[in-house]
C-alpha cells in the first residue's frame, strides 16, 4: 500500500476526524481512516502518514474553517497564559503545549 494517493487520502481523512474531535489520538485515527477507505488489514504501520503530516492538515483545516479568528483565539490563550504564569511565577512555569507551538483550533 505504499501508493502516495493513498496516504494522502489517510492523512485527509485522519485530520478531518481529529479536526472535528471524532478522534482525539493520532494512531487511532490513522487506523480508522484506513479501515472507512477500505484499506484495513492491508495497511503496514510504516505505510501510514505521520504524526506530524497529520497535524499540519489539521492546522490547514483550522486556518481554512476558522480563518482570522483562528489567531485571535490564539493570542487569547497566550495572554490568559502569561497572565496565570505571572501568578505562578514562584513556581517557574512553562509553556507547552499547542500554546506554545500554536497548532490550537476551535
């Protein structure tokens, strides 16, 4: 199964369940967009996309639906960040996470 067609259709589909919340882990996702495009059992672990191929479709999927306000929600979680991070500054905190790497949506 190592046609190129095919996992770009995985990846797709896999982003779209997680973009929509169906699935909330990567691998699962993977697996059920195989099986929903006919392709499960035959697929080889190595023959799916990667993790990281799927989260830049997602945030295609989150820059296409939510656009402009996509950003914004950003910047509010960063300043809603900042300022708990200042209330907890004796405790060092940091930053992770989506936040942090701005692959957030809805």
């Amino acid at each position: 199964m190592a046609d190129q067609r095919v996992r770009r259709q995985i990846t797709l589909r896999a982003a779209q369940l997680m973009y929509e919340r169906v699935e909330t882990e990567y691998f699962t996702a993977k697996r059920k967009a195989a099986r929903e495009l006919g392709l499960d059992p035959k697929y080889r672990p190595r023959d799916l996309p990667s993790n990281r191929e799927i989260r830049d479709e997602i945030q295609k999927l989150a820059e296409m639906y939510e656009g402009e306000k996509r950003k914004e929600t950003l910047r509010d979680m960063r300043v809603e960040a900042l300022r708990l991070m200042r209330k907890l500054a004796a405790f060092e905190p940091r930053l992770i996470g989506s936040v942090w790497t701005g692959h957030v949506r809805k």
